[in-house]
C-alpha cells in the first residue's frame, strides 16, 4: 500500500492556506507593481480566513492535514523524502 510521505501533506496543508490568501489574484498584483492593493487584498483575505465560516474551515482542514502528516512522521521515522520519491510502501 502506497500512502503519501508526510512532508507531501505539510505541503498540501500550505498550500490550501496560499490559495485563500491569494483570492483577488495577489501575486498578479504584485508582479504588476501594484503593491497598495496587493496588500489590501491580502489583508482582506487573511481576516475572511478568521472570520467567515468558510475561512474557519479551510484553517481547520490545513491543520488537521498537517496534524496528520505529523502523526506519520512520528509512526514512521525511517521514511525520507528524496529526489522524485513522494511515496512510501508500508
């Protein structure tokens, strides 16, 4: 059986949390120079993630992702994460 290495689910959980902070195009905004209204959308973003329901949830899934990815690293110390391997066999 094939699961995933829990560096992988640490990194789903970030990047769950990256997609919410960029509603609004926020990296486009900054390569366009824009940066007053970059921060002002990112600013935005981060108080809808504590303060909508939806927000909430989204920060309660990354951290159950990554509790999870810690929970394996703890069970399976021996597995490391290398060159294009992202999966190990248990």
């Amino acid at each position: 059986m094939a699961v995933p290495h829990p560096s992988v689910t640490g990194l789903a959980a970030g990047f769950s949390l990256v997609d919410d902070l960029n509603k609004g195009n926020v990296v486009g905004l900054i390569m366009d120079g824009n940066f007053d209204n970059a921060i002002k959308s990112i600013s935005v973003n981060s108080q809808n993630l504590i303060k909508t329901t939806e927000g909430r949830k989204s920060l309660a899934q990354a951290v159950g992702i990554a509790a999870i990815g810690a929970w394996a690293r703890r069970s399976f110390p021996s597995t490391k994460l290398g060159g294009s391997k992202f999966f190990f066999r248990i």
